[in-house]
C-alpha cells in the first residue's frame, strides 16, 4: 500500500464516519492522522451549515489546535462528562474490535474520553486489520517518570521488550500529561485482557494501549471499498 492509497483510504473511512455526526452533539475528537481527517471534514460541514450546535472535546493539546485553527467549538469533559460520539483511530484492530492505540502519544486521554462516549466508532485504513494484537504493533504504556525503571522491569517480568520514547531530538517523549512512553513488544497476544489486567494493577503505569470492550463500530477502506465492523461493547454487556 503507498502512502498515497493509504491517505485516500483513510480520508474515505473519516468521511464515512463524520457522517454520523448530528446537530446538538457532544462530539469526542480522536488524536492521530485518521482522526484529524474526521475533524477536518467536521469544520467542512460546520462552515456549510450543515451541522450547528455543535462541541468538541479534544483528546490531545495538538487536536485542540488542530480543531480551534479549523473552527470547531470547543469544551471541555468537565462541561460535557458525557460525549455522545466520539470518532478516533487506531493502530492495529483484532477480529473482536479491541484494539492497540497510541503510537500518536494521546492514549491515556483518549481512554478517558472513550470511556465518557455513549458511542465510539474508530476509522482506519485495512492495513490496521490484525488476526491479534500485537502482531503488527507495539503496545504504547504512558508511565509516570518517578521511577520508571522499574515499570520497565516489571514489562520485561511479563515477557516484553521495551523501548523508551523519544522526541525529535532524541530526548524522552512527554505526553500532555508529563508522563513518558514505554514501547512494548509482546508478540501476539492470546489474551489480551489478562495482558491489560496485569498493566493495570501497577503503581507507575498511568495508561496503557489495550483498549478493550470500547468500540461500538470501525469503519475501514481500503482497494474493495469502506465497510463497516460492529462491535459488541462493555456497555452493551453492563
């Protein structure tokens, strides 16, 4: 797949899904390059009038930029604690429609959005299709920097290989919230939920990629076209 054939797939799965959006709605906006196209295309029906009454609540310093710089109207989870849709992408999918988010650095606020969202529909181009998570991609885990060696041995203690995050400059990453990135590699998972179950019960590890029972749909295009994945989530199961 060429970059050029990968950005029309993406931008077709983002208008695919900024259709969902309604007049009135509190609307989640997802960080990464499949998201922004959602975003972009929400300011087009914004400025059409095709949409009205319309806030945002980003999930990344960047995507508020992105959105203000576009004039999409902004709030805040504290003003809205419920989002009704909230359109993001992700990193690798598998057959049940959890995913690997946050090789774009936002995944502890887009976790907290999405689990404000009464919908989550997640867009991507197929190459982010996997038989199982971590097949593709490695798994992003947002750790404090107090003693983030020691997160470190605990990932190598579950059997990952990690990589610290850097910036341009080739200095530790730092997210919105002060926190840096370990990069782990875990191979495929055969389970995921005790995978996310063990991250999560460790003083340190602020957020971590697993986002399970969170996805109500994805959109994906690629060569045959844009079709759509349900999904079964954690709120239709509570």
């Amino acid at each position: 797949m060429t970059p050029e054939d990968q950005l029309r797939y993406k931008t077709q799965a983002a208008r695919e899904a900024a259709a969902e959006i309604r007049s009135g709605m509190v609307v989640g906006l997802g960080a990464g390059s499949t998201a922004a196209l959602a975003i972009e295309r929400l300011a087009e029906l914004l400025a059409e009038g095709r949409l009205t009454n319309i806030v945002g609540v980003p999930c990344a310093d960047e995507v508020a930029r992105l959105a203000t710089k576009l004039g999409v109207p902004l709030t805040t989870l504290e003003e809205h604690p419920v989002i009704d849709l909230t359109i993001d992408g992700a990193d690798e999918v598998d057959p049940r429609l959890n995913l690997i988010k946050g090789l774009g650095g936002a995944l502890l606020r887009e976790k907290i959005v999405a689990q404000a969202s009464k919908r989550e529909i997640i867009v991507v181009d197929e190459s982010k299709l996997s038989p199982a998570l971590g097949t593709k991609s490695p798994l992003p885990i947002e750790v404090v920097p107090f003693g983030w060696q020691a997160q470190a041995a605990y990932i190598e203690s579950l059997g990952g290989r990690w990589e610290m995050r850097t910036d341009k400059d080739g200095r530790p990453f730092v997210t919105d919230q002060g926190n840096h990135i370990l990069d782990a590699r875990f191979g495929p998972m055969a389970d995921p939920q005790a995978q996310a179950l063990a991250l999560d019960a460790r003083a340190g590890i602020a957020a971590h990629g697993l986002f399970l029972g969170l996805t109500d749909e994805v959109i994906v295009a690629g060569p045959n076209g844009v079709w759509r994945l349900p999904g079964k989530t954690a709120r239709d199961k509570a």
